[in-house]
C-alpha cells in the first residue's frame, strides 16, 4: 500500500508544487504541506505530497541504530 | 556511509539467537520491496517474516468490483482508477474484462487527475476510492476542489480503510508488526504507543534496504527486552503527530464505517466513507446501487493468508490455477498481494 | 466465460508466448517455424533470414522517432539478431481516413532515412485505408530478408553456462518515452526513444569474434522478458546484478513514480548479446566504440547451478531474489 516517491521540489505556486525525482517532473498537490520551498524533499504519494523529508535514509538509519545502541548517549553519531 | 549502517544492521540481524520471532509486515509496498531486494535471505532461519492485509487491493471485497462493473457496463459511468485494481477478478468480470465488454476504465495517478478528467466529460466520472490512510487526503482533496470549483460529475465509490482496528483484530498473529510508513506519517505515532499498553510491539519502517533493514535490526533489538515497544525508525518522514493537515481534511470530509476486508470479514469502524454533507458525491447513493453479493471463488484462501494463518502455497490453487496470468483471488493480482509475491519471487 | 483476446495477449510475456503456442503454432508447424526473431532458410549454398513485424503505437510520433522509424529499425534488427546483413524490406500500411497527408510523409521520409543508414532498400509496399474509426491513425507492418554470414548462429537455445551477457546500451528508454508521450500521467521528462537500426553493431562484433551465442533486441517487454525467453529456450539459469543495470536517471526516476521495473520497459535500439566470458572485455570495447553501443555494459552470466528457466536478481545490498515474471499489460502500482 501507498508507494512512495522520495522527490525534490523545483517550484511551489499556491497549493500546487512541481517536483523532480531523478529528471522526472509532475506537478503534484502541495496542499497538506504549508511551508514548501523549492530545494525541500517531499515525500509524494498518489499525486499529493504527504511529508517533507528531513534526511537521507542513511543518516536517518544511522541515527536510529545509534539511538537503540546507545541510549545514554545525549547526541546521536550521524 | 551507507555500507556501514547496512553492515551493522546485517549484523546485528545475522548474530540474532534468540527465540523465534514472527514478524508481521502490514504493508503491501513492504512486502513487496522485502522480496524484490532479497532480504528474507540476509535473515536467519529463526526470524520470519509474514505478510499481512496492508495492500488495498487484496483486501477490497469481490463486492466492491462487482458495483465498479455495474456502474461501468450498466450506468454508462466513466470509471477512473489506480492501475492496481484493474485485474481484480469480481464475482464474474474484472476491470480489465469488463473493458473489452465496452466498460469505459481510465487508469489515473491521483484522484486530483480523475477530477480532471471529469472536468473535460460530460459523462458521469466515477473515482474508485481504495487506500488506506495515506490515500485519503487525496481523494478528500479531489472532493474538496469538486465542491468549490463545481464539478457536477464527480464521484467516489469508496472502499476506504484504516489501520488502528486491524491492528487489534491481527494482534495474536506475530510477536511484532512492521507499521507502514507512510500511513503513520500521515495518522502519527499515537496509535503506535497506545498499542504498547496493550501488549502490542512493532516499530514504523521505511521502504528502502537500509530502512527494511534497520526497521528489522531494531525488533530484534527491542525483543530481547521482552517487554512490549514501540520504535520509530522512519523519523526524516514519520513525525509524531503525523500531518495534521491532513487529518483535518479526513475528519472534514469522511467519517468512520464499519467495512467488510476481503477474508477478515468486518471489522468495525474501520472503513471510511463521505460525510452526509457530501454524500451526493457518493457514487453508491448516487446510482443506488443494488446490493452485490459478491461471490469469492470457494477455492481461495486469500483470507487465511491475509491474517498470516497460512502461506500462500498451502492454498490448493495456488500456482496452479491460480497465478498473476489468471489469479483467482486478489493477493494474487497485486504485485503486493502475498500470493503474487511468493509466486513471483520463487517461495514457493 | 468465452476466451477472447486480452491486451495483455499482445504485452510481448507469458500469455503472448501462450497465444502463439495454442493458435499459431498448432496450425503453422513446420521445420522452419520459429520463437527466434527471424527464420533461417536454405537456399543453394545460402542461408537466409527472413522476418516480419506489425507496429502500432499510440501515439505515431514521439521523442526520438516516430512509427516509420520504428517499423524499419524493427525488422532490421530482428534480422541482425540473427546474425544476417539486412537487403531488402517491404511495408505495408493501413492508413485511418482522415489522416494527414503531412504526418505520412513525415513518416514515409524518416522510414527512407532510417533505411539508408541501416543499409537496407525498401523494394515494395502496400497500401490499405480503412474508415475513421477501425484503425488508430497507422498501422505499418514490414518483412525483410538478410543473408547470414556463413559461420554465424545464434540461439536463444545456444546459452552455455559461464557465459556473460552484455546490453548494448540503458534499458527501457523507448517505453518511458512512449507512456510520455501519451500524457496519461502527467509526467514530463526529457527522454528520448532509444530507437535506432543495429545492424552495425553486430557487424562489427561479428568481425572480431563468430563464437557468440545469442544475440537478441529487446523490444516489447524489455530486457526482463527477453532474458526469461532465453533462459526457457537454454534450459539454463541466469543471474543479473541489479548494480550493474545501465538506466538513465530519468527513466529509473518515471519507474519510481509509477512502479514500473525497467527491466520490463520496451526499448527498440537495444541488444542482448550472451557470448563466452572470455570475449567480453573485446565485445564491451568493440561495441562501445559505435553509434547506439556507447553505453554497453555486462549486466550478468548464465549458470547451470541456477534452476533451468529462471532468472535470478543479486540486488545491491546482497540479496538473491528471483526476478517477477513479465505479465503482459504494464500497470502503474499507486495505492
């Protein structure tokens, strides 16, 4: 269910953002998002961004492997 | 960077000694990229994982197919629709042959696209409105703009579902649940914890390799604990209280329904259907379509595997009559659908 | 229920294979009849190879060729396959009332441009038009006759164990351009069709080495269903590394958003070449350095350890996984 598309927005107008993954372009609906700005990842699903994106899979795994590790640790090691 | 975290989370899974662990994975998109980057493989033997009723598809009832094809062949209805439902088979017909008996089906990424659509015909445009809670916010946004732009024609057939009763009614069926994803990111993490109080573990995972994996490390490293958790390991999308625009629209728009999944019967308040305030946009009102029985081929066992009771190849039509060429029930026709995954991917 | 033709019958996977074997193949069996791209037949001390090919593709004209183009690189290199140096084509058309007479011969010129540079003559055709309604715009079908070069036979049967198999270019470009093209799905790239005659690139292989085993164009259904054609026909298995696919960004980005696998693309300038390991530094050098096989790569071997028929994926992070068979129609997975 709800496959995803991990996208970088080239423009926003109104409720409506033009996204690009990899070279290809759609113009999705940016209305669930209220602070897009061209250069955001968004994550898309069926026609309509759902999230933003606030890392790389990796620095994301790296955390939370960090996390579950080393719970003391005040900082996680990206 | 990437080879290491892959590297210690491929560790941490291969060193895994303890008890056995089922896992249960709830998303379609899930189980599908577990097969297609081979990690069952990188898994050892005391660790499983089952797939369960996340695809929308697998779980839409013979029902739901049966009033499209009506709208389609007896309403003269415009349908539009995900790819993905195209080769349900129905009591009699799927999508894709009701087509060649002259049914107008238009395959659309985005509800917004069916509007579109609908925007340019003067025929009636019917939306099959599947999907879990991620699709939603969409399908309300399409209802949304219908209404302030007028768009006449425009409807949705809903089967909509949500997860949080289908959590409970699965609850016995694994030691923890892979969340999916992108419906928490959505819904938020609330349901996740309130689970926790009720003995119910599971962590929210990602859809890439290092993601899966990670997700994946992360339940063997929490049941070792042997006290109920909840982990979010999808943190850059996933975010506590979800997307609250979003849950807005929902409640705006939708209101909860009991609804039938396909094998697991109903479960209660646990579909979504429009809001009396819409309701002239309900294509089922609309049309007053007459109740479908909906008759499932009596072979099929979609529903035992979608509870994780029995693999696909216990089925006795698996792989035989039933394959992705000619499926006879649905978790054969979605390339998330178990049955398709397991025959695909060669478990068999 | 009655048994009727479905779309996915002419998708290029199993149920095209199934169509062929339970109508065609029961009434036109001979010695000659084929599952290759084009029979090899006998004539004196000459061997000769000789093909046919419909085309119809909505919409005719597209980024990077048009159906005319098509229609000749088609047959061209279904003969080149074979191993045979294409002569002579013929084209028949059926034309839709109503369609214009410049869009025709826009057509009709890019179908001489394109003959010329694969070195072919177009020597007869045909012309039919049917009323609005019973065609879409074009359809053209063409038929050609190669001679093969005396010490050459290729096979999807002839697959041997260790052998590596090479693609002459990134896959699935024609079929990204052509969904494109249809604007069904709002997305916009710029992605041309990899469409192009290949006749030189075999010419040049076969020059080096004649000890190549197979040597097929992916067109309908893309590498992935070619590769599960001649895993059957070899009764062999075949492994590919998922690392070492050549896909343009673009393309691999329009797979992401719709949930295709370029592996099931169609492309229509592509080869798959399988010959003894020992060639492929040569082949990969020989072919890089031609028009259409700049970006040629290896992409896998054939090995009898792996079960007969199947095709396996080692995906980027280690695993093994078998690779879905084609089925036919192309659907987009969203929800």
């Amino acid at each position: 269910m709800c496959v995803g598309l991990s996208a970088k927005v080239v423009k926003v107008d109104r409720g409506t953002a033009l996204i690009d993954a990899q070279g290809a372009r759609r113009e999705i609906s940016a209305e669930l998002l209220s602070d897009l700005e061209p250069g955001d990842y968004v994550m898309v699903h069926a026609g309509i961004a759902i999230a933003k994106i606030s890392a790389t899979d990796t620095e994301e795994s790296s955390q939370v492997l960090q996390g579950i590790l080393n719970p003391n640790a005040t900082s996680a090691q990206a | 960077m990437q080879d290491d975290v892959l590297t210690q989370a491929k560790s941490l899974l291969k060193a895994y000694a303890g008890p056995p662990l089922k896992i249960m994975e709830v998303c379609g998109t899930h189980t599908h990229e577990i097969f297609r980057l081979g990690i069952r493989q990188l898994l050892p033997p005391s660790l499983r994982l089952i797939s369960g009723p996340g695809c929308p598809v697998c779980v839409t009832p013979v029902s739901y197919i049966d009033e499209a094809i009506y709208l389609a062949l007896e309403k003269d209805v415009l349908l539009t629709t995900f790819g993905d439902l195209l080769r349900v088979p129905g009591s009699k017909l799927s999508l894709a042959q009701a087509r060649q008996k002259g049914a107008q089906v238009r395959m659309v990424y985005s509800p917004l696209d069916a509007l579109a659509i609908a925007k340019q015909e003067k025929r009636e445009v019917v939306f099959l409105s599947v999907g879990f809670e991620t699709t939603v916010p969409g399908e309300c946004l399409a209802i949304k703009a219908a209404e302030e732009e007028g768009i006449a024609n425009f409807s949705l057939l809903c089967a909509n579902k949500t997860m949080p009763n289908a959590y409970q009614a699965l609850a016995g069926s694994a030691d923890a649940f892979l969340y999916p994803g992108h419906v928490v990111a959505i819904a938020g993490t609330q349901c996740c914890e309130e689970l926790v109080a009720k003995g119910i573990s599971g962590v929210v995972a990602g859809f890439t390799a290092t993601e899966l994996l990670t997700a994946l490390a992360c339940i063997v490293h929490e049941s070792a604990k042997q006290k109920p958790f909840f982990v979010n390991c999808y943190p850059r999308v996933v975010k506590a209280s979800g997307n609250q625009a979003a849950q807005k629209l929902i409640a705006d728009y939708m209101e909860a329904c009991d609804s039938e999944w396909r094998g697991l019967g109903v479960i209660k308040g646990s579909g979504l259907t429009l809001k009396e305030p819409f309701q002239h946009r309900d294509a089922r009102l609309r049309f007053a379509i007459p109740k479908q029985p909906g008759r499932a081929n009596p072979h099929c066992r979609c529903g035992e595997v979608l509870k994780g009771n029995i693999l696909p190849t216990a089925c006795s039509v698996f792989g035989r009559a039933c394959t992705p060429e000619h499926p006879i029930g649905a978790c054969m026709v979605s390339s998330e659908g178990t049955c398709a995954a397991y025959f695909q991917y060669g478990q068999g | 229920m009655e048994r009727t033709v479905l779309l996915a019958h002419g998708g290029g996977g199993v149920q095209t294979s199934e169509l062929i074997d339970s109508v065609f193949k029961a009434h036109f069996a001979n010695p000659y009849f084929t599952a290759d791209d084009a029979a090899v037949l006998p004539l004196g001390q000459e061997r000769l190879a000789f093909s046919t090919d419909g085309f119809i593709v909505s919409p005719p004209f597209f980024p990077g060729g048009n159906i005319g183009k098509l229609s000749i690189c088609g047959t061209v290199n279904d003969l080149a396959c074979m191993g045979a140096c294409p002569l002579w084509l013929t084209c028949a058309f059926v034309l839709e009332e109503g369609f214009p007479l410049a869009d025709l011969e826009r057509i009709a010129k890019s179908m001489a441009e394109t003959a010329k540079e694969a070195g072919v003559t177009v020597v007869a055709g045909d012309t039919k038009v049917a009323s609005k309604g019973q065609v879409d715009k074009v359809f053209i079908t063409t038929s050609g006759i190669g001679r093969l070069a005396s010490n050459v036979k290729t096979s999807g049967a002839l697959a041997k164990d260790g052998d590596a198999i090479l693609v002459t270019g990134d896959i699935g470009r024609h079929g990204a351009a052509i969904l494109l093209a249809r604007e069904e799905f709002g997305i916009e790239a710029e992605i041309t069709s990899d469409c192009a005659p290949l006749w030189h690139l075999v010419q040049a292989i076969i020059s080096k080495t004649t000890d190549i085993h197979v040597i097929r164009d992916a067109t309908r259904g893309g590498v992935g269903t070619v590769l599960y054609e001649i895993a059957a026909q070899s009764q062999l298995g075949i492994a590919i590394r998922e690392a070492d696919l050549p896909v343009d960004p673009k393309v691999s980005g329009i797979c992401r958003m719709l949930g295709l696998d370029p592996l099931y693309l169609a492309c229509e300038g592509r080869l798959v070449i399988i010959a003894p390991e020992k060639h492929k530094a040569q082949l990969l050098e020989t072919l890089r350095a031609l028009p259409h096989g700049e970006g040629a790569a290896c992409i896998g071997y054939v090995a009898n350890t792996l079960k007969a028929g199947s095709v396996v994926v080692e995906t980027a992070i280690g695993g093994k996984t078998l690779l879905p068979r084609p089925t036919g129609e192309l659907l987009p997975r969203i929800c």
